[in-house]
C-alpha cells in the first residue's frame, strides 16, 4: 500500500497546468476612473511547482493572488485552476470549491488568539463532516508537518512569529488541498524566521507534491522556488523585461545564481509572450 501521507488520490492521466491564466484582466472603478489592478496576464504553472510572484508594491501581486485562489473573479480572462473554470463559478460555488482545494497563508497569520495551535488548525475542517476527535488527530498531524507537535495547546500569544506563521502553515494544509496560496507569508519574520518558512513551503511542495503560489517581496525566495513571474503596474513581465526583473533580485540577494526564476518562468511556465 502507498505510504502514509495525507496526498490526494491523483489522476494516471496529465490533468493539463494546475494553473492557467488567459489573458486576465482586473479591473477597479474609483470614483470616475477606472485602476487596471491586472491587465491581461496569461500564465500557466505546472502541478507540483513553488512560484513565486514579485513586484513592485501596488504591481498587482495580491489581486492575481485573489483570482487563482478564488477570493476574487477576473474582470475579463480565463482563469481555471486544477483543469476547472474558477472564474465561473458562483460566490457559493466559489466558497465550497476553496474549502476543498486551496489552503491560505497570510502576512499576519490571522490565527484566532483564543485558541490553542490545534483548535486553530482544526478551524477550516468543521466545514467538512469529521467528529471532534478526527479533527483533532488532522490537526495535530499538519503540525507534525510543520515541526510544531510540541506546541499542540500553545496559544499564539505563546509563540514567535516564526511559530505562528508554521501553526497558519499547518492550517493551510489540514484539508490536504492541492494549492497552498501565501500572499507575502515572510513579510513580518525576521531573517531566520523567513528562511524556515520558505523551507517549509518548498518542503510542501517536495514531499506532499504541493502547488505552491507564493507573493513576495523578499528576494532570498529565489534560493527556494521553481519559478518566477515578474509584475509590474499590472502587467506580467515578459522576455527581456523580465530577466532584467530577475538580474535585479539577484543583485539584491548578492549572488549570481542560476537563472531559475524568469528564464523558467517564460520557458517552462510557458508564460506566453504577446
Ligand atoms: P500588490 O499586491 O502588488 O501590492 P495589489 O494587487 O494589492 O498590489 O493592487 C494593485 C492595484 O490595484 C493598486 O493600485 C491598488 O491600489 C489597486 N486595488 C487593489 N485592490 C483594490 C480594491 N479593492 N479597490 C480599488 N483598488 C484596488
Ligand atoms: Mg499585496
């Protein structure tokens, strides 16, 4: 029998990118005017890929985030997700679809500061039919997963940002979805604290074949994705805009790595320069 991870049972057949944008456009009115928050991205990322998005602030970076994760719709564009038509679906359909396919980290970790780690990992499994006690043993084995089964009755108070991040990393993953969404998840660490969260997500992509999607700003991330998509003012960056973008984050980061990010972002990625 297969080994004891909580992986979903996966289709023999290639289910086509576990992401694919057609030219995706979101848009905001403002009083009178109109922001182009995205403007006509089109993308596709593989399952079992760590992606990362970077980009200026204000550069769109959370709004692409919104649609592949189903919080928000596109104004105009394709967006499926898993071989499914995401941007179709109603406000209910959405919902449900969320609960059982994607897990979200944020910034501040949003954890309730009432509940212990587990409760707190517990939460999104009471919208699925489990007694207590199963939502318990998920619980306590996302945060094995996590490094944290010593914290079990730790309140967030109780624990590092690091910590609180992991146990946010945990909830995330309890309902073994296929996509793991984390909109800048180092953005409040300290240096060290970032580069075990990183660890972590790249860990979650290795060994329980996690689709990662990460928005960052911090350019140490290039040591850990597979790919990288470069935005600016709305547009996802292409060809030599987009090498520019990576030579520059790796100037940043102070080394000359291999061209992992915007080379295998329009190659393998197959970010389709227009
Ligand atoms: P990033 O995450 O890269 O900082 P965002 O995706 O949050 O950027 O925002 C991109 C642009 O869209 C910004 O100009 C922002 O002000 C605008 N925007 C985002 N969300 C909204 C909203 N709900 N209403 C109006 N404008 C928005
Ligand atoms: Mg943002």
């Amino acid at each position: 029998m297969s080994a004891p991870r909580p992986t979903h049972d996966r289709p023999a057949l290639d289910p086509g990118p576990m992401i694919a944008l057609d030219r995706v456009s979101r848009s905001y009115r403002r009083g009178a005017s109109e922001v182009h928050a995205l403007l006509d991205a089109s993308l596709e990322v593989p399952e079992g890929r760590f992606v990362a998005f970077m980009g200026p602030s204000g550069s769109g970076k959370s709004t692409l985030l919104n649609l592949i994760s189903g919080i928000d719709r596109p104004s105009t564009g394709q967006v499926r997700v898993g071989g499914r038509r995401i941007d179709r679906l109603s406000e209910d359909e959405l919902a449900r679809w969320r609960a059982r396919h994607v897990g979200l980290v944020f910034q501040f970790f949003n954890l309730m500061p009432v509940l212990d780690a587990r409760d707190n990992v517990a939460l999104p499994l009471l919208l699925f039919r489990l007694s207590r006690e199963e939502r318990r043993r998920r619980a306590e084995l996302a945060l094995r997963v996590v490094g944290l089964a010593d914290r079990l009755e730790h309140t967030p108070n109780m624990m590092s940002g690091g910590e609180q991040q992991r146990v946010a990393i945990a909830r995330a993953i309890v309902t073994d979805p296929d996509l793991i969404v984390a909109d800048e998840p180092t953005g409040d660490l300290d240096a060290r604290s970032a580069e075990v969260v990183l660890g972590l997500l790249r860990t979650l992509r290795q060994e329980l074949g996690k689709t990662v999607v990460m928005v960052t700003h911090d350019p140490r991330a290039l040591r850990f994705v597979d790919m990288v998509f470069h935005l600016d003012k709305g547009r996802l960056l292409l060809g030599h805009e987009a090498d520019r973008a990576q030579r520059a984050l790796q100037a940043a980061l102070g080394v000359d790595e291999k061209g992992t990010g915007a080379v295998a972002a329009n190659g393998a990625a197959g970010g389709r320069g227009r």
